[in-house]
C-alpha cells in the first residue's frame, strides 16, 4: 500500500477518521513525501489551503518506519499537530511508532526557579495570584509544559520568574535536575521515532547546539519542515547575533539576588549589579524615541546612543570583574559569572563586528531595546546545515510559490537540489470567493490615500454585515482607519493592540459580526472558519518598508552586484506575505467570502499581474454592486418555498 492509497476514498485513514474526505491532491503530496523518504532527497512544495498536508507528511513518515523530527511555526501548531493530528494517523496506520513533544525549555516549569521566586519582592502584587496559580499546578503537573496552565495568560510577566533560558539555567548544577521536566522532554524526545518541535527550537539548535536535541538530528532520516515560509527569516535570525535589554536586566536581577544569599560580605558586587541595571535602564530610555527596527547609522547621528551603550559596555565589564572574585561562593555566582562573560563578549561583537556579510541593527520600545548583527544571506550556512543531515527534507507551506514558481525559496535557502511541486487548493475558488479590486484615485503614497481606502471600507462592510479583518502593512495606517471608522460602523470593532491577540480572535469568533483591525500579527496563522470571517480586506500591496535596516543592506548588496533587488527579493517578498493575508479568507469547503485589495497598482504596474497570479483563482470585480450582490442571499427556488409552505 502507498501512502497516497491510504489516503484514497477507500484508504485506512478514511476506514478509521470519520468525515475524512479523500483529496487527489493530498494523496499526490503523500506519494511525493514518500518518494523524498526513500531516495533521501529535497522535496520543496507548496500546498494550497484545504490540501490537507498535515496529513501528507505524517502517512508516508510513518509508514516508512524512519526516524522523523516534524518542525511547524507555533506552539500552537506544535499541541495541534501533537495532541490531534498525529494520535488520528497513528490509530488509522496501527503504528507503533514512539512519538515525543519538545518545546523549547522557556516552555517547561523550573522548579529550582519556582522554589526561589517564592517570597521574591520583584514580583508584583498582581503577579502573585498567578505565581499561586502556578504553584499550585507544580504539584500536579507531569510534563511541566506551561500550556497546560490556562489559567494564566502566555503573556504574564511571572512567567519568566519560573522558567529558565540558556543563560540562567543552572545545568548539572541545579539542585532539582532529577525532577527537571525540560530533561525528560529531552530524554524522550532522544528515544522517540517521531518528534514534533517547532523552528524556532530547531533553529536554536543548529545554529547553537543547545536546543537539546543534538543527539536526534545526526540520526533523523527525515526532516519535515512545516510552513516553511518563515524559515528565511527564522534562520537569519538564528544564524546572526542578538542581544536583548531584557538579558541583560535579568543577568543584573539574579546576580543581586545570588549575591545576598551567596556572598552577602560582598557589597560592591551588589553595587556593580545594581549599577549595570541603571545603565540597560537608561540605555532603553535613550532609544525609546526612534521605536522599530532601526539601521547602525543612526548611532553616528546621535551620539548620545552611543555614549549609552558605551556606559552600558562599561558596566557590564565591572560586573565580570566583581563575579570574578565571588564565582566560587556558590552555583547561582557561578552560573552569573558565565553569563555575564558570554553577554559581554555578545555586546563587544555587536558594537564592534565589521563583517560585511552582516548588517548591524537595533530594534527599540519604549521598554525594550534588542541588537541585532544579521547576515546578509543565509544560503550557503543553510546549504551546509543540510549536508551535515543528510536525511529527506520536506519543505512545505500554502505559501511558496510566486506567480506559480518555487525559485525564490530554493534560491533564498541555497538548496542546490531538490523536487518541486506547487499543488493548488482543492477549494472551489470561483464559487466561493470574489476578488474586489476598487478604483481607488490615489497611490498608497498620496495624501488622501488612507481616507479613501477607509471610506470604501465602509462601503464594502456595509455589504459584508461586518465580519471583516482589515489588514494593514503599517500600525500608521491602521490607527488612521481605525479611528475613522469606529464611530461609523454599527458592528463591533476590535483593533490590534487593545487587548491580547488570542482574546481579539476568542472575542471575533464569538461575536460573529465584529471587524477586526490588524497588522503582521494577523496575516498569518489565524484561523477563523465560518461566516465570522466573510471579508479580508487589505490596504495596499505588502512591500517590507524602503528604511528596513536588514532589507535595505540587502537590496544595496543585490544592485551592488549588478542584480535586481526588486526582482529578486522585494517583490517576491510581498507576494508571500499578501498570500498569507488572503489565505486568512477561505479555510474550509464551506466558507464564502470577498477579498479586497485596496492598492490600485495592482491593475497599474506591470507587476500587478504577479501579484494576481500569484493568488487563488478567484473571479476579479471592480464594482461594488458585485459585492453587494454577492453577499445577497440567495433567492428561494421553487421547490424550497413549496417545501416550506407544505411545512
């Protein structure tokens, strides 16, 4: 039996799933995926919204018996794909493979941290309840995995109070290592045939070797990269350097803290500790007025921000001088002494790095600030990440193709060779959906743009009866419209930044007719079925912004070349990104809905067509009285009035 027979009308996952349906397009995956396993080849494909290659991958992965590691985007996807997806498969297959769960180890209770945070008077008031909260479930938990706590939310700042990061565990020094919850996900995730981790986990790994799965990746015969669309960006980020204020503002915390229980008779290591926090706080305050990303240069054009991360580098070198002379007092001094040894030499590198295969950046807020160092191009480390593990890589996502080709990911990854395919969403897009394109009488440049794109928003929502995301490309925009309309519409209105992400989409999908108002955040990975969500509408074309430090080096390196940075990476860049958002409009058989595409370059520049190639084949309207009468209901047939009559 091949694996696209398993998934046939007739197949064992149809025998065992009920209201399983059988797609020609999943089984093809599958057969794809299995033919990859077999001759330990590259398969690069994109799957279109309703393929179903969940499924596609994990057949063919556990028939072939192989030791498998599945990467996806999100925690979220992680539990999914863990909790759901995989028992369904297994059952339907009768496999009994071993299968894990590993998360990254900010994921996983500590209890060493747990036990200190107790009586902790950094923690807030408010804070306590949840520290309570989690106590409590500490006693009960067996995983340790923070996902099982509800109660408190992913966004509470007492989490980073009771979980550990590379930097403050303590390691083979922890006191309560025997019952450490993140070394048995490790130990398991060792043993199983199959283990489910997401790209961030991953990533960390072959860039750091500390995510903890070092012993499974030499050995993995199959690789399954799930929405493979961000691993570009997550692998220059891996492959780069980073350093966060809040590192360092925690490096100072548990020094003071380790300081009064390991070396009280030290108080100018205290000091130094104390001194450091001042300098990461006043660092952060100096950046606060240029927020988002920002480019190297502006260092030089304000140099109070240098003289900030001087003070900062300053501090940072006294406080290693004074652990020096404590590190042997005990594990926590010890453990703080490496730290703050490795931040410092991270913050050297960051000031001082001059490799023009990398550009240097800041990202700021009025409470954060983060350097970054990204290479320019992650091709040949990536290429040479897949020769050290040689095994099948599966790269798969509902979003790789631009205008129907897979050049511009196989080209981004430096993957040399490898199988390709594009299988298009088995949804019926001419019945289901329109594409609005309004005359709008401005270019998203002009003046008036953001008023008229707001009023025919307005105008297509009184058609849609609400249940409607409007997509932005800047939080500008977003505000302008939103403040617009608010008083305007008669329907709910929930706007990005009001409240948590997963409250915004609990509270759309609950009131049914709410619009909600959104950027990044909401383009992809949000997953909203029926009439709640019947309009995506979009500002205008997603173009990264021409300041975008890393995208800016990148293009000047493109055309330094002799080569077209819009042709090659700005352009393709949009087309995914606008893919996802749409993809936001159709998530199952039975959904109906109008996609409108404000940005009138669509039908003016020659790349519009790229941009329409690229998306669903859906009908193309200009006129909103098509829309209007696409969201009519439809007029009752004769025979459905007799019925209800006779009833």
């Amino acid at each position: 039996m091949t694996a696209g027979a398993a998934l046939a009308a007739g197949g064992v996952v149809a025998a065992v799933i009920e209201g399983f349906q059988a797609r020609a397009v999943q089984q093809e995956m599958a057969d794809a995926v299995a033919l990859a396993i077999a001759t330990h080849g590259n398969l690069i494909c994109e799957a279109g919204t309703g393929t179903g290659k969940t499924f596609a991958y994990l057949v063919p992965a556990l028939m072939a018996g192989v030791r498998t590691i599945v990467s996806t985007a999100t925690r979220t996807l992680q539990d999914q794909l863990f909790q759901v997806d995989l028992p369904r498969v297994q059952a339907a297959l009768k496999s009994a493979a071993s299968v894990a769960l590993l998360k990254g180890r900010a994921n996983y209770l500590c209890l060493y941290r747990l036990e200190r945070a107790a009586g902790e008077p950094l923690i807030a008031a408010h804070e306590q309840a949840d520290l309570a909260r989690i106590t409590a479930w500490s006693r009960r938990t067996v995983a340790g995995d923070i996902a099982e706590m509800a109660e408190v939310p992913e966004e509470s700042a007492i989490w980073p109070w009771v979980t550990s990061t590379v930097d403050n565990c303590l390691g083979q020094r922890c006191p309560r290592l025997d019952e450490c919850h993140l070394k048995e996900a490790r130990r398991a995730a060792a043993a199983a045939d199959l283990v489910v981790v997401n790209h961030h986990l991953l990533f960390a790994d072959m860039a750091l070797r500390d995510a903890g799965f070092g012993e499974i990746l030499p050995t993995a015969q199959c690789i399954v990269i799930d929405e493979a669309h961000q691993i570009p960006e997550l692998a220059a980020n891996a492959f780069g350097q980073t350093l966060s204020a809040r590192q360092l503002r925690e490096l100072a915390r548990d020094t003071e803290r380790a300081a009064k229980s390991e070396a009280p008779d030290m108080p100018d290591l205290r000091a130094a500790a104390r001194l450091f926090e001042h300098s990461v706080a006043a660092a952060v305050e100096a950046f606060a007025p240029w927020a988002g990303r920002q480019p190297e240069s502006l260092l030089a054009q304000h140099p109070g921000l240098g003289a900030s991360l001087l003070t900062l580098d300053q501090t940072l070198r006294a406080l290693v001088a004074q652990l020096a002379l404590a590190e042997e007092r005990g594990v926590e001094l010890e453990t703080s002494a490496r730290r703050a040894r490795e931040l410092a030499a991270r913050l050297n590198e960051c000031l001082t790095q001059t490799d023009p295969e990398s550009v240097r950046w800041f990202e700021a807020s009025a409470r954060a600030l983060v350097l970054h160092a990204t290479p320019l191009s992650i091709a040949e480390r990536f290429q040479s990440q897949l020769s050290h593990y040689p095994a099948a890589w599966i790269f798969c996502s509902g979003t790789l193709a631009v205008g129907g080709a897979l050049g511009h990911f196989r080209r981004e990854l430096g993957i040399l060779e490898a199988v390709e395919a594009v299988w298009p969403s088995p949804f019926d897009y001419s019945r289901q959906t329109l594409l609005y394109l309004p005359r709008i009488a401005s270019d998203p440049g002009g003046e008036r743009y953001l008023a008229l794109i707001a009023d025919c928003a307005e105008e297509v929502l009184s058609c849609s009866r609400g249940r409607a995301f409007f997509l932005f490309t800047s939080y500008r925009a977003l505000e302008f419209c939103a403040a617009r309309l608010r008083a305007r519409l008669p329907w709910p209105v929930l706007v990005q930044g009001e409240a948590p992400r997963a409250r915004l989409l609990a509270e759309f999908r609950e009131l049914g007719n709410a619009v909600l108002f959104g950027t990044a955040t909401f383009w992809e990975g949000v997953d909203v079925r029926g009439e709640a969500l019947s309009c995506v509408i979009i500002d205008k074309l997603p173009f990264a912004p021409p300041d975008d430090p890393v995208a800016r080096a990148r293009a000047e390196r493109l055309s330094a070349d002799g080569r077209s940075a819009f042709q090659e990476l700005q352009l393709p860049a949009a087309v995914l990104t606008l893919k996802q958002g749409a993809g936001r409009l159709i998530r199952d058989a039975h959904d109906r809905g109008v996609l409108v595409l404000c940005d009138p370059r669509v039908r003016t520049r020659g790349y519009g067509k790229i941009f329409l190639k690229s998306l669903p084949p859906m009908p193309v309207v200009d006129d909103l009285a098509a829309v209007r009468a696409f969201f009519q209901p439809p007029e009752p047939t004769a025979d459905a009035v007799k019925a209800h009559s006779i009833g």
